[in-house]
C-alpha cells in the first residue's frame, strides 16, 4: 500500500500504515503528507513538502486485491510523474538533491501473506510457502530498485506485522490461536527484505536505510498484554461476530468501550494506541526492533 515520501528537513493502514506514517510526522514536527491523487499536479510546488501514494490493500502483488486498491507498481508510476515535475520545475540537480534529502517510508507485504494463507491447499501445494516468500522479495528487489533509479535515497521500510495474529486469522482456527503459517511467512518475508536492503545499501550509492521489525515488536503486546497496559489482545475493538472478526467495522457494529485497551481496532489493524506505541519504538528504538539506525537517525543524516 506503500509509498509516502517525506521531506526530512520539512518532512513530509495493513497493520495501520496511515496512523504509523501520522505519527512519524507528527514527532518530526510536520504534516502528514496529503494523498497524491487529491492535489494538483499542475504546479510542483504541490509535491515538495511530501506525498502520500498509499492504497489500503494493495501487496508486493499487482495481483493482491487487484480490484480493490492502487497497485505498488502503479504507486511507483505515480512517484515517477513526482520526479519528473521536480526536475523540471527545479532542475536535475536540485531535484536530486531534494530527494537524496526526503525519506521515502514503505509499508507492504502484510496483504500479500493473508491472501496466500486464505488460498487453497491446493494453490498451496504447487506454491510452497518458501517460494512464494521468494516469489516476493523478488518483485520488491526490482520495486525497491526503480525507486532508487528516481532518486529515493533514505529508505524506511516498516516491516509486515505478526499478521497470524490479528482477529480475522485467529477466527479462522478453533482455538483462535495465532496462525503459525501467516507468522512464519511475515518473519521469513521481514528477515528477506532487511537482507534485501542491506545489500543494496553496500552496493547503491549513498543509500541509506532503517527497517522496523513490526513483527517482533507487535508480539510483545500480543503475548504480554498486560504489561504494556492492554487488556485484549486477541478480539477487535470494533466489528461483528466472534472476536468481532466476521464483519469489519461499520456503523452497526459493535465498539468496545475501551478502545486504549485493545491491541486491535478491526479483525486487521491496530488501535491508535498500539499504533502510537509502535511508532515510538520505531523513532527511537534500537536493534534488534529497529535497525541499522531509527527513524530519528535516519532523518537527520
């Protein structure tokens, strides 16, 4: 779903991607980016504070949710019309300076993980899990790339959640426990992507990156709820059926009378408050959470 692009000196949801990139703008003391599609491409001065290509659904897939969400590739295209109006509006050089300077934030993958869960045995058995990770980082390798090609430079990349854990899967067993497949799938995907950037890293000029482990970070809330001061971690805040996990959140649904106490506002993302947390260790954390730097680190290199 995943591409914001920030400004780092005046800086520019799965799993909540536009409450995390929110709160990222908003400890950098800036705005939240406004989506590419609502503003004016007539004039650049419309794209150097930031924008926000995001698309709720979308994978590393241009098959995940086709018919539902604007595609990474496609978000990708819409960047490269961005780049395109800074170099003519600024010129080659300042533009590239302009973006070596921003922090371009991704999200993606968690939309990918759950449609393969959900498929058929069947599907699962002429697409093993482990090809299908690799099937992954493949496209994201090739993604990851163009937009260095387009001058992003300074790259966060928040990592897929624990997406075994959240309401809509553990409805699915019949001990609502974690699925272990969609889990497995996400630390393999998340581990993958950190070696995919690190090696671009070594190997790209002047790209620098920060990659928040969601997953490991999440299943602390997850597993010790009480000590993070939640009180359910398992059912969704807002929604209908077991766990409010069948119907998603509408305005017939049911709303929990705490939401601060739930780790999970639907059967797929977080509160705001398990957001906030969550992004505080992404700005200020350290390894093994958040690595080679923090977000904090990053924006001010």
């Amino acid at each position: 779903m995943e591409i914001v692009r920030w400004r780092s000196q005046s800086i520019e949801n799965k799993f909540g991607v536009i409450l995390y990139f929110t709160f990222v703008a908003e400890n950098l003391g800036l705005a939240t980016s406004p989506p590419y599609l609502a503003i004016s491409s007539s004039s650049s001065a419309n794209y150097v504070n930031g924008v926000n290509f995001a698309s709720g659904g979308a994978g590393v897939f241009n098959s995940t949710n086709k018919d539902q969400c604007i595609s990474f590739d496609k978000q990708i295209e819409y960047y490269s019309k961005v780049q395109a109006s800074l170099v003519q509006s600024l010129g080659e050089a300042q533009a590239a300076s302009h973006l070596a300077k921003s922090l371009f934030a991704i999200t993606i993958g968690s939309n990918d993980i759950i449609g393969y869960v959900r498929s058929s045995a069947a599907a699962k058995a002429t697409n093993p899990m482990e090809q299908f990770v690799d099937a992954l980082i493949q496209s994201l390798t090739g993604q990851l790339q163009r937009l260095y090609d387009l001058g992003a430079r300074r790259v966060l990349f928040l990592g897929t959640g624990p997406v075994g854990c959240c309401p809509s899967l553990r409805e699915l067993s019949a001990d609502r426990g974690c699925s272990g497949e969609a889990n497995d799938a996400s630390a393999r995907y998340n581990a993958a992507a950190a070696s995919l950037l690190r090696g671009m890293a070594e190997r790209r000029a002047g790209l620098r990156y920060a990659v928040f482990d969601s997953s490991a970070a999440l299943l602390r809330y997850i597993e010790r709820p009480a000590e993070y001061g939640f009180a359910e971690a398992r059912a969704a805040c807002c929604g209908l059926g077991d766990m409010n996990a069948k119907i998603g959140c509408t305005p017939v649904s049911f709303y929990c009378a705490n939401r601060t106490g739930y780790v999970f506002w639907d059967f797929y993302h977080p509160t705001e408050a398990t957001a906030r947390m969550l992004t505080a260790v992404a700005f200020d954390g350290s390894p093994p959470l958040v690595f080679p730097v923090n977000i904090r680190q990053l924006a001010d290199m």
